[in-house]
C-alpha cells in the first residue's frame, strides 16, 4: 500500500537576486513556519544559489523581464503548500510570529492575512522602526490568486476578484524589512528603478490609483513635492472608497503641502483626512504640528493630546513609529514649554522617554528644563523615580551631560549617590570639591593643573571655572572678553590647531555664560518671557563631545 505524500502547510514563495547577505537571515527566521520553500532567482551572479541550497529550496531559473508579478507568480504555479507565504530576502520574521503563522494556518474560515510589516533605519531588527505597514503576505494556495502589477505588485485584488466574499485577517505577525535602511536605497538605486518601472505601468493603464500613489511615494523620496502632489490628487480621485490605502494619501499630502510652506492648504487637507479617519493618530499629530507652527498654540495642543488619546495607531492604518505614543509627547512638551506650563513639560519628556526605544534623546531636554525652571536640585531624584535606567545604564553620559550644561548640583547629587560601575575611576568626591572645580570640558574628573596633562584649552576651562564662580552680575568685562576673545573661538587668522575637543569645550562657556547672564534677568521685566524662551532654546550639549 503506497502513502499519500505529506502536502506542505505553507509555501515561502520568494524572489532574489544577488541577495547572499540577505537571504540567510530570512530563510533561518522562517524555520519552523515554512516547510515548503520556492526560490525565483532573476540573474544572480553572487552566492544566492548555493545559500537557497543550503536551506532545502526548490530554485527557478527566471530571466528578469521588468515584471515583478510575473516573477512572483512563477513561483506560485510550483508551490504545493495550501498557504503560501511572501517574503523577500531583506526581511525577516519576528521570532514569536512563526508559531502565529501555523495558528493562522489553521483558521480555513480566512482567505488570507495581512501581517506587519516593520521598515527599520538600520540593518539589524534591534535597530529604529521607521514605519509599520499592514501588508497581505499569507493567502490560500489557489489556481487563480496570483499577482499584478510589474512594480508594487498585489494579490490582494486577485482574491476579491475570484472570492467578493473573501474573509482576510489582520494578524499581530511581525516582519521586520531592512530594504530601506540608510543607503541601501541608494546602493541598489531603487528609487531609478521604480520610477521607470511605475511610468511604464501608468502607461499601459493610466486609471490605476494605486500605481498613481506609488509614483507619488518615489517623487516624495526625490523631494519633488509638486510632481508628488499631482500624483496623490489623481489618486484621491480615482480611489474607490474604502481603499486601504486612502488615509495614507490625506497623510502624504498634509506632508507635501506642509514641506513647500502651504500651511492653510495643509491643514485644509488634515481636516478633511481627520473627518474620514477620527481614530488616524498620525493625521492628528501632524495637525498640531501645523497648528504649532502658525502659532495656534491652544488649538496645537488639542490636536495632540487627540492624538494622544488614540494612542499607537491601530492595525489596519500604515504609522510611523512614535506618532501617538512618544514622539507626539514630545511635541506636546515642546509646546508646554512655550505657553510655560513647565511641570506639564517635563511630564511630556519623561513619558516620552520612558516610551523611546533611544531615551538618552530626550535626557539633555529634561535636565535643561529643570535647570531653566528652578527644579534643579530635584533633577537627580526625579531620573532615579521616573527613568532609573539613565542612573545606572548611562551614568558616565549623563555625569558629562550635567557638567557640560552647569548642572552642578544635580551632578553632585549623582556623585554623592555612589561612584557606580559607569563613572570614570578618578571621578570627583562631590564632598571635596566644589560644583565650580568640576572640568566642563574634559569629562567628569576635578581640574587639577597639577593631576592633569594640561590641554590647550585649560586657561578657557579656567575662565569658565571663575565666570561660574561669580554671579551674572559680578561678571566684568574682562571675564566676557576674556570668553569671547579666547584663541579656541576666535582664531586671529580664522583657523584653530586645536583637537575637536578642544574646540567644543570652547564653545561649551559661551553657552553656559549666555545661560547665566539670562537666567539673571529680572523676572519682572517685559521681557523676560522672551529670555526665558531663549534661555530654553540654547543648544543643548552632547555626552559625545
């Protein structure tokens, strides 16, 4: 008696060229979801065979034609799984989505399942998700669902066509991309590629709505908002509604028109975007940016605490990372500092913090703003509360950071706390220096002539030592000339010889004498709203300098 042969449960069905230092990665993350693997290769010259190979995969040989869904659609006349999963070589699955995709293989009730898609900044999937797409990747193995389109090819429309009742599913699956990362656009010239790839569709079929908002993305990337704007119009119009991709198109044009300075016309397109989708964070943080820089400051900050509320956008809506959640809590502390609701202010940073995925960029915002606010000495209680992972991860940073911008109590207090594995041997004993002995410009160690090879700059960092020792007030003319007039920032013949280094602990006494003379000013006085802003905005120093 002869046994039925074992029918694959799902088919990774693939296209590649010259993908060797990407395809590895992917197939090793669909191990465990995929039993069935199909490789279309189009021309590869480098090891992307033999590493297909190495991983079971059946290969096809297919001279490249100009027609993605030509190529994709070889490999699905060949794949004997009942799903059949897409991914390309620069993308990899989430560790915790391959048991979900056997899950949803199981539901037979759905004709398909949309999945996240995450594109990152960088090549590694612990590095910055830039935007999330729902994206349909997993579908029923079916004669007639194959794909169209040569460039941004869709199955999508395949299985509405032959199945109008078609259930699909919005799974929680994550697929990380890297193929635009920093320079790899631009190493395999995509943005070339697909411009002359999408005219050529638009061509053959002019009314295709969605091609239309395709070229609008390319033109987007060229930074030709004009010709991107002409494209998103074509679209908005021809777009059946309920198109998936509708609430993209109100965002891409908010973003054109804001970028060539038509704020009216912008937020114009943000009502009518917000009005289709209420619950579109994306829409309503870019309102209140809008509405920022017009000075609507009270209408800003409703559009952002919507925001807010809404939170992370939900599954169906492309996003990018942090609108909702922790880059419009920063925008609203922004505004809270310009309308003086600094306790609000400090509020939004620290929630912001506490949600980024990088939260030492929100830190020097937080310490200038406890310092141009009087909460200075809280500083240090308030990080070890609220973002306990600075104190202990980033010890040595923050110690430098404090320095630098004259957060010498809040640096005493660090010190006094304990020395920490992160903090430099030779730090100083907060106990027997004082805050003013404490070197701006060379780390987080005493200035001690005597202990140090003396730099370039230690008559600046002396300057700097007697400006901070006195007050604003006590500052005469010479220790301000001897600042403005010091060889590391005003060159006789317009050079410097001097390290970087050198040269940013020049620059560093300058901000913190501006600071001084600043917060010094009569709080009574007209204008001493005006310096209070100004005082905010001073740069803020870095770790790495």
């Amino acid at each position: 008696m002869t046994t039925k042969p074992h029918q694959p449960l799902i088919s990774l069905c693939m296209i590649v060229k010259n993908e060797a230092d990407n395809l590895a990665r992917c197939l090793r993350s669909a191990r465990g979801a995929a039993d069935e693997i199909i490789i279309v290769d189009t021309g590869s010259t480098d090891a992307t065979r033999s590493i297909a190979r190495s991983f079971g995969a059946r290969i096809i040989d297919y001279p490249w034609n100009g027609d993605f869904a030509a190529a994709r659609n070889a490999g699905l006349a060949l794949a004997q799984g009942t799903w059949i999963l897409v991914l390309d070589a620069d993308e990899e699955l989430e560790p915790g989505s391959r048991d979900e995709l056997l899950v949803c293989a199981k539901h037979t009730e759905y004709e398909a399942f949309f999945v996240r898609i995450h594109n990152h900044q960088g090549m590694e999937r612990a590095s910055q998700t830039l935007t999330v797409n729902p994206i349909l990747r997993m579908f029923k193995n079916r004669p007639k669902y194959r794909f169209s389109g040569i460039i941004h090819e869709q199955i999508a429309a395949s299985i509405v066509q032959e199945t109008p009742a078609a259930a699909m599913h919005m799974s929680t699956v994550i697929v990380h991309h890297y193929g635009y990362a920093d320079g790899v656009v631009e190493r395999k010239d995509k943005i070339s590629r697909n411009l002359g790839l999408l005219k050529q569709q638009l061509e053959e079929s002019p009314g295709d709505a969605f091609q239309h908002f395709n070229l609008a993305v390319e033109y987007m990337r060229l930074g030709d908002y004009g010709q991107a704007l002409e494209h998103i119009g074509t679209s908005l119009n021809l777009a059946e509604p309920g198109t998936s991709y509708i609430h993209l198109l109100y965002k891409y044009k908010v973003r054109c028109l804001a970028v060539t300075g038509d704020y009216p016309a912008a937020l114009e397109a943000c009502g009518q975007g917000s009005s289709l989708f209420p619950d579109y964070p994306d829409l309503h943080h870019l309102k209140g940016a809008l509405l920022l820089q017009v000075a609507a400051l009270a209408e800003a900050k409703a559009a952002l605490c919507r925001a807010l509320e809404i939170g992370a956008s939900p599954p169906l809506y492309h996003t990018e990372s942090g609108l909702g959640t922790y880059l419009t809590h920063t925008l609203l502390g922004q505004l809270c500092q310009q309308i003086g609701e600094d306790h609000e202010a400090a509020a939004c940073f620290t929630r912001a913090a506490q949600l980024q995925p990088e939260p030492w960029l929100l830190i020097p915002r937080l310490t200038r703003l406890f310092k141009c606010t009087g909460r200075e000495p809280e500083l240090h209680g308030w990080l070890a509360g609220q973002l306990p992972g600075i104190l202990t991860e980033q010890r040595q940073e923050l110690l430098r950071l404090l320095v630098r911008d004259g957060c010498y109590t809040a640096a005493a207090d660090m010190l006094e706390g304990g020395v920490g594995s992160g903090v430099a041997a030779g730090a100083v004993d907060a106990t027997a220096q004082s805050a003013g002995e404490i070197d701006a410009g060379v780390g987080a160690g005493a200035v001690d002539d005597a202990a140090l090879e003396v730099p370039p700059s230690a008559d600046l960092l002396k300057l700097l030592q007697r400006a901070e020792a006195a007050s604003a007030a006590e500052l005469s003319y010479d220790d301000i000339t001897g600042l403005l007039n010091h060889p590391a920032v005003n060159p006789a013949d317009g050079n410097t010889s001097l390290p970087l280094s050198a040269i940013a602990a020049a620059v560093q006494p300058l901000i913190l004498l501006a600071d001084k003379v600043l917060a010094a000013l009569a709080t009574s006085a007209i204008y001493s709203p005006a310096a209070a802003a100004v005082r905010l905005t001073l740069p803020l120093p870095r770790s790495t300098d």
